[in-house]
C-alpha cells in the first residue's frame, strides 16, 4: 500500500480525530442555531424607520462639518474656531448604515468578520489537537516501530505523516470555512440582512480566512512537533500550558513592573494578532523621553504589520519541525 494513502487512512480512521470532527461540527451548529434564535427578519416598517434614520444622520454630519468650515473663515467669530478640530473632515464619522439601526437583526456584514475569527480559533485548537495526539499516540504505543519495520525510513515516514496531518487539516479548514460562512449568508437571507456585501467586503473577509487556514497549518505542525520530541501528546499540551501561564501571562507581568519599553514584541501572541488581523497597533515607553509632570513618560504609538508576523511564526515554526525530524532522526524508539 502507499504510504501516503496508509497514512490518510490511519488519520481519518482515529478515533480522537473523529471525535474532534464531531465536536467542531456540534460548535458550529450551536453557533448558527443561537443566530437564527436571536434574529429575525425585518420588516419593511424597520427598514423604512431605519433608513430616515440614516438620511438624519448624513443631514446632522454635513451641518457639523459645515459649521466648523464656517468657524475657520474669515467672517467667522472670534475664538469660534476653537469649537472645533483643524481637520474638519475628522467631524464626520463613517457614512452610516441601514444596519446601524436594526435591533435583534443578524447583519452579515456587521457580524462575520468576527464569527470568522471565532471559526479560525476553532480550526486551531482543532489542528493542534489532532496534530499531537496522531503522532504522539503512534510514539507511545509503539505503532511508529511496527511502522518502520514495513518502512525503515525515519525521516520518510516522519515527514509523510506531517504531510498527511497538513493536507487533512488543511481540507477540514477549507471546507469548514466554506460551510461556515456559506451558513451565516444563509441566515441573513431567511432571518436576518445582507447588508452591503460588495466587492470591498469580500476583498477583506476572504484574506483573513486565507491568513486563519494558514495559521492552522502553522499551529498543528508546532502541535505534531512538540509532540515527536516530548514523545508523547501530552507533551505537546503541557507545554503550551507552560508556555502561556510562565512567559505570556508572568513574563508581560515582569517585564511591565521592570518597566520594558515594548513587551510585546517579546509574545508570540502579538505576531499572531498581527498575522490574523494584518496589522495590530501597540504602544511603547520611549527610551530616550523626558519624564511628565506624572512621574512617567509617554507611550510612543507603533505598528507591527502582516509580514512580521509571518516571518516571526514561520521561524517558530521552522525551528521545532526541523528540532523534531533531528531529534527523531538519532532517537531510540523502544
């Protein structure tokens, strides 16, 4: 039999894998259901009031910004300016919806985006559970020796096994995504509003899905690595436990009572937020600043975009699959 298809069917015929499918299935469906239960669809009455309600809001944004032009003109009272920003244009918010005035409506898009990141933690936590236990399952209960007595060829079926996970992981992903997003439109449809999903929407909403599956292949190689050099699953769990309560829970605690001038930038979490959300902005304590009247100095604003956090994860990521085919390589497996 071919090793890649030995090894699919081995993945897809565990049963953890099976039970983790269930339970991201059982997720979604309770999701959409509580949905569907807190909306409805709205009448021609509430879209009516919504839409005089839209055009009071232009007409109050445009008296604004014609009032603070009216205050900077020559004409204008004197300190009259003062009422108002330099920038005139910063008075008028963005232009408002029908959506905005629609209570106990399920408004695709207002509310995807954010359902799409809930999706994305999901397939995460998914893609690393699965990745640790079907690796560390065959390390401890000596299905990986049986396996290389058909095929004595550690790095082969090691790097066969991590092509499989990504590939079925990678599958869940994509038809999750499609399902998921594909259900929401269809309640915003039958029980709720579409809103303005144009080509601009679209052009948002499908990057960040395309980051999310990529972040999933990333988490569940870390998961399936850490889980070759632990030898076990529960190396895999018991490490990102570590890791999360000692350095991104204690470390930012320490590093914020020595007064570090940009945390951050040390936490892994951070260039996650800025790969998923494609750029994230933090703040730091300037080196170099003069200390206020309140006895510190001021945060200095700061960006950290899409690409630095790719390189970031990719590093991470790099590091512990090629420390877990080295380590596999030299190991003893009885």
């Amino acid at each position: 039999m071919n090793l890649v298809q030995a090894e699919f069917e081995r993945l897809t015929a565990r049963r953890f894998v099976q039970l983790m499918l269930a339970l991201l299935v059982a997720a979604f469906v309770v999701t959409v259901a509580t949905t569907i239960a807190g909306s409805h669809r709205p009448t021609s009455a509430e879209i009516s009031r919504a839409e005089a309600e839209v055009q009071r809001e232009i007409a109050a944004d445009q008296r604004r910004l014609r009032e603070c032009r009216e205050a900077f003109g020559p004409d204008a009272p004197d300190e009259e300016w003062r009422k108002y920003p330099a920038d005139c244009d910063a008075l008028v918010r963005r232009q408002p919806q029908i959506h905005d005035y629609l209570a106990g409506v399920f408004v695709f898009e207002q509310q995807v985006p954010g359902l799409v990141y809930f999706l994305i933690t999901f397939l995460a936590l998914f893609g690393f559970l699965v990745g640790a236990s079907y690796i560390g399952a065959d390390l401890n209960s000596g299905g990986m020796v049986n396996l290389l007595l058909w095929r004595p060829q550690r790095l082969t079926v090691l790097g066969t096994k991590l092509g499989a996970l990504l590939g079925g992981v990678l599958g869940v992903s994509v038809v999750a995504s499609v399902l998921f997003v594909g259900a929401f439109w269809l309640v915003a449809e039958v029980r709720g509003f579409s809103g303005n999903v144009d080509v601009d929407f679209w052009s948002e909403l499908l990057p960040t899905v395309v980051r999310g599956w990529v972040l999933t292949l990333m988490v569940s190689a870390i998961g399936f690595a850490i889980a070759v050099l632990g030898r076990h699953t529960a190396a895999a769990l018991g490490a990102v436990a570590a890791y999360a309560v000692i350095w991104e829970a204690g470390g930012r605690i320490v590093m914020e009572i020595v007064d570090t001038s940009r945390p951050d930038i040390w936490m892994l979490s951070t260039y996650v937020g800025a790969w998923l959300l494609g750029q994230i902005h933090l703040s730091a304590r300037d080196a170099v600043c003069a200390p206020t009247n309140f006895g510190y100095c001021e945060r200095v604003p700061y960006v950290l975009g899409w690409p630095i956090g790719l390189v970031v994860l990719s590093l991470v990521v790099a590091a512990f699959v090629v420390g877990a085919f080295a380590a596999f390589r030299r190991r003893d497996l009885i």
